[in-house]
C-alpha cells in the first residue's frame, strides 16, 4: 500500500508517525512539503520576541527516520483526487490513498499597503524578520490586527499584544507607547469565554486598547493609518498583521474544494473522493485552524488506513477535541481545552495563565519532536 500525504506540519507529521509506528515497513508512505523544515507556530513568537534563535526552532525534515516513510522535498503544481495523482517539481506520485495536509496559503499582498506600511508576523519568514523590526522600534503607537477571517492559531494576535507588552516593558519604552489590538470578533476567543474575560482583563491591566468586531482592510502607509472595513481609522507607527488566509491555489485548482476550502467528513476526514482524506487547515471540518486540531484528525485518518491494511472496519472517529495555549506574557501560560462537534455549541474548559501551564506547552512542543522526529528538543 502506497500512501500519499501532500504537506507536513501537524497533520502530515501525526500521520507518518503513527503510520510508521504501526505497520513499518509494510506500508510506502510519501511526505511531500515545499519546506525543508518544521517550525512551531508558538516558536515564531518565540524567535520574534527575543527568546531564542531562528535556528533553535528550526527541525530539518531531513532528520526524519521512520521505517516505511520517504521524504520529498518539492511543490504540488497539481492534484487529481479522482485518479490519486499529484504531479510536482520531483515528478509525478500515484497513490492507493492520498492525505491532503496542505494548511493554507497566506497573502500578505492581498491587503494594501500591508506589505509596503506593515509587518505580517504569522508566516517563518514575516515572524522571524519581525525581530529585527521590534529590535529597531524606538516606541509609539503600536496596533496588532485581523485583516480577513477565518485566521490560523486564533489567540496568537491576543498572545502577540501581550508580549508586545512586556517587550516594550523590557526595553524601557512602554510608558511613551501605546498598544492596540484590532479583531472581527466581540472577545478574543469566542469558542471560550472564560478564556476571553482573562485575556480582556489582561488587557486592562495592561493598557492595552480592545478593539472589537473591526477588520483591517488595508493600510495607508503614507498616513501611517490603519483602514477599517466599516471606514474608520487608526493612526500607528508599528502595525503587526494577520495576513488574508485561502486554501492553497494548488487545492484551489482541484476538484477538492467547497467554498474555497476542502470539505470533509467531520467524523472521517473523508473527501467525496475515495481513498482520498483531507486534515487541517485546509479544510472546512469545523474546528479552529490550529495545528492541534489538525494532528487530532491525523489519528483518526491513520487509524483508518491502519485498519484498511488490516482488513478490518475502521471505528474511530474524529471528537473535535484540541488543546491550546495561550501566552499571557509575563512567563505565565493559560490552557483551553475545548471540543467543537458538528452542529453543537463548542464546549470546553479554560485554566488560568500559570507558569505551570508554561512547563506544560514546553512538553507539548518536546514530546512531539520526540515522536515526530526522533531526537530531544527544549522549546528555549
């Protein structure tokens, strides 16, 4: 059995592993990712604020050693789920059941004047460039914003004010400066509303300016303003933005997609296409885009291949269960643990920003480089 999985971050990872793990040899698996590493998406905002280096973050694909997996480092130009095919910069790979893990696509240039008057600090790239900005920032107006929903990793632009915060703090420019966070929503984290008064009351505490229910639809860098979608303004010196995300234009070009995202099973991660599962971001399954989630639909899709080699009926199905952390700054850390069921109201529980929790991401991040990649890692 040949199984093909386009894109490795938490879904595609997850995947090969628990593959690996269970079948070895047995089965021919395929891990294609343009990339040629892994990052945590909380390491961005580690290397971005002065906590490490880019290089500490950074788990090169090339150090995966798991029996029956292949790594492929090369770009998707297309996909036919009808016949399992996917041509690339490597060649043309068929499959007995193909795994699109793909995440989505971010388009900074998709919002005017955030790319020539701001920074995005959600791509490797954009979060990791982004310290040298901070580094060079001597205060002022500070505003983080959403500029298009849905967004991946929903508490990052709450987590990034925040940490501004303290950074600011650190470099004696707090007092002479102002901190901003501009959302779609009406609280931070609409899933958790226990999670979204900490937060709220974090940012009183603070002086950090709530912004609620605005979306940034472009700047003016000329002005240094930011532009609202309902037609008001907001001066700034230092924008921090949530590019546009869109399922990648490779999925886009498939058969796969509805509404502009891959629509699956929320049960089975099943496409309508047999023998073909899509996980994460680049779906609409329902849940948050947060790579949590994604690595939760992984188990469920592996348990299903598992039981096709076996020959046995697959009895897994996917709980839309998914645990996040939330950064509240000073080296505290707060945890949801939160389910989102077809047709239900998300529920869940939140646990306060501790330094205990802060021990517990550290191990969330170790405990995954440890299975996914075989070696030890310390988040710092």
């Amino acid at each position: 059995m040949r199984v093909l999985v386009l894109g490795a971050g938490f879904g595609g990872l997850e995947l090969t592993t628990r593959l690996s793990d269970e079948l070895g040899e047995d089965v021919d698996v395929v891990l294609i990712d343009r990339a040629d590493r892994f990052v945590f998406g909380f390491s961005k905002l580690d290397v971005m604020f002065g906590r490490t280096v880019a290089d500490a973050v950074s788990h090169p694909y090339r150090d995966i050693v798991k029996p029956g997996v292949h790594f492929v480092q090369s770009t998707v130009r297309s996909i036919d789920p009808a016949a399992r095919r996917v041509e690339t910069d490597a060649g043309v790979f068929d499959a007995d059941l193909m795994v699109v893990a793909l995440g989505a696509d971010l388009d900074p240039a998709a919002t005017p004047g955030l790319i020539e008057g701001g920074h995005e600090f959600y791509t490797v790239a954009g979060a990791f460039a982004t310290r040298d900005v901070l580094d060079s920032f001597d205060g002022g107006r500070v505003v983080v914003g959403v500029t298009s929903t849905p967004f991946k990793c929903p508490p990052a632009p709450s987590e990034t004010a925040l940490l501004v915060h303290d950074y600011l703090n650190r470099r004696g420019l707090r007092e002479g400066s102002e901190v901003s966070l501009v959302m779609p929503f009406g609280v931070p984290i609409p899933p958790s509303p226990d999670a979204s008064q900490s937060l709220l009351a974090a940012f009183v505490e603070r002086d950090i300016s709530w912004i609620p229910e605005r979306l940034v639809r472009a700047l003016d860098p000329a002005q240094k303003s930011v532009l609202f979608a309902d037609g008001g303004e907001l001066p700034y010196d230092l924008f921090l933005g949530v590019p546009v995300h869109r399922a990648p234009a490779v999925v886009l070009e498939s058969a796969l997609c509805v509404d502009g995202w891959i629509s699956v099973s929320p049960l089975t991660l099943e496409t309508s296409f047999p023998g073909v599962y899509a996980v994460g971001d680049v779906t609409s399954v329902g849940t948050p885009k947060a790579g949590v989630f994604a690595e939760g639909q992984a188990a469920v899709v592996a348990d299903h291949i598992i039981a096709q080699h076996h020959g046995d009926d697959a009895t897994k199905t996917y709980d839309g269960r998914g645990i996040c952390y939330i950064e509240f700054g000073h080296d505290e850390v707060g945890r949801v643990d939160v389910t989102f069921r077809s047709g239900e109201r998300p529920s869940g529980q939140f646990e306060g920003p501790s330094s205990l929790y802060a021990a517990d991401k550290s191990e969330f991040g170790s405990g995954r480089i440890r299975r996914w990649f075989g070696r030890d890692w310390a988040t710092r």
